[in-house]
C-alpha cells in the first residue's frame, strides 16, 4: 500500500476569529495550535502545512488558573552574562498582553522549521478589533 499525501492547496485555507475574553489560556492555546497545524482536518500529516490562519482577539482577557498570574515567570535570555530576565504574567499582561497567547501556542507546535512557519499564520491582538475583515474569517468559540 502506499502512503496518501494530500495535496495542500494555498488558497484552500481559511481564517479563523477566536475571543480570547474569559477563556483559559491552556485550553485556548490547544484549539488554537490544532487549528494551525491542521489537526481539524481530515487531510493532516504530521510533516505537512495544511493548517489554517487564526486570529485572537482580546488577549488581554484570558485568564490563568491558580496563582498563576503572580506566581508564573516567562524568561528572556540576551545572550550576554547577567542577561537573564524574568516577568511575571502579571508584568507581561501590562504591557504586551499577545505574548501571553503566542508563547503558549509556541510551547504546542513543533520546535522546527514547520512550527516557525505555523506561527506565522497566528494573529494576536489585544483589543476586540482586528484588520483581518477582508479575509471574511469564520467566528470560533474558545474551549473553557
């Protein structure tokens, strides 16, 4: 027998709007990383880009279960002694909301050149507004 691959067509993919408002990060990120890489589908290969685009709105409403939001550290490294840096969610949500839900989709797809390309196709934005209307983007409901 041999093995199917799809043919991935580029214009066959579609865009997505999840509300981030209320929803829990982890749970949200899973839908949002099985979006992108095309585990909705019945075309999916674990080596092929048949995912589609996601946009989150509102990413500064997601919640965090727990003490997380005080006690959970994202960490930064320059690359220069003495240049490690760590943020609380709590410092992060303050200034850069979307990198809450980008760094938890990140954690979720592969560590390789697909998953850098996967995470292009993700759009996060902080308020309910976004400049993706053109696209006609289907509504999704987050999973709580």
């Amino acid at each position: 027998m041999k093995t199917y691959l799809p043919k991935v067509n580029l214009d066959e993919r579609k865009w997505h709007v999840i509300d981030a408002d209320g929803a829990v990060l982890g749970r949200l990120a899973v839908q949002v990383a099985d979006i992108l890489r095309g585990k909705n589908k019945p075309v999916f290969t674990a080596h092929l880009d048949a995912g589609d685009f996601v946009v989150v709105v509102n990413a500064e409403k997601v919640k965090l279960t727990g003490n997380k939001e005080t006690q959970k550290e994202y960490m930064t490294y320059s690359g220069w002694r003495g240049g490690e840096k760590h943020r609380t969610v709590e410092q992060v949500r303050a200034k850069h909301p979307e990198e809450i839900i980008t760094r938890a989709v990140r954690g979720m797809v592969p560590k390789n050149r697909l998953g850098r390309v996967l995470m292009t196709k993700l759009k996060v934005f902080k308020g309910p507004n976004h400049p993706h209307a053109a696209q006609q983007p289907a509504t999704l409901k987050a999973a709580n």
